[in-house]
C-alpha cells in the first residue's frame, strides 16, 4: 500500500468512527422510536464500513 493510500484509509476510518459516534449520541437523544431505529441501523451501518477500512491496514 503506497503512503497515499494509506493516508485516504485512515482518513476514512477517522471520518467512519466520527459518525459512528454521532449516530450513537444521536439515537440516544430521540424521543420518536421510528427515527432512534434508523439512526442505530446508520450506527451499525458506519461500523460495518470501519471494520471494513480497517482490514485494509
């Protein structure tokens, strides 16, 4: 893996772990059920796409 890709994955799973835990602060606050649901599958979602970041390393 060349130097500059390996700063694009990083990169990603920096921006991958920001929304992961932006969904996670988020669902917790919602008082509408429908809404919390789909902000935790997004959770789920951005974690799938970092573990996924991170078996490139």
């Amino acid at each position: 893996m060349t130097s500059k890709e390996l700063l694009y994955v990083e990169d990603a799973l920096g921006h991958e772990k920001f929304m992961k835990s932006c969904s996670q602060k988020t669902a917790s606050k919602l008082q509408d059920v429908n809404l919390a649901n789909y902000i935790a599958e997004l959770e789920k979602t951005h974690t799938a796409l970092y573990d996924k970041f991170l078996n490139l390393l």
